[in-house]
C-alpha cells in the first residue's frame, strides 16, 4: 500500500505524519497538505482488483 507524508500548516514543517494513500481525502479534509515528492510504497507485489460476478444464465 502506497503511504503519503503529509505536514498541517499548524505545526512545525519538521513534524510530518505518515498515512495509507486511501486516507488522503480525509487528512486534507481537516487541513493536512501533502509532502511533495514523497511518497512511499510499502507494497512488495501488486495486488489485482477483484471483479464483480455476473449472474449466467436465462435472462429472459
């Protein structure tokens, strides 16, 4: 999983925090800006999409 530093304009540019990309909108939401150029990826493989199983069968 892909991880993002992020500063908040309230605190010291040195004191930065470390969190999963997904929550992202959620940090910005209450202030938080992302560090630019520097992102971290933790993820050794990449991890496929499950897709969504269609019924088969009679449809009419």
């Amino acid at each position: 999983m892909t991880r993002v530093r992020m500063t908040h304009p309230g605190l010291p540019q040195e004191q930065q925090i470390e969190v999963d990309e997904v929550s992202v909108p959620h940090y910005r939401a209450a202030g938080w800006r992302a560090v630019t150029g520097d992102t971290t990826d933790t993820t050794t493989t990449p991890t496929a999409r499950r897709r969504r199983q269609t019924q088969t069968g009679d449809e009419g």
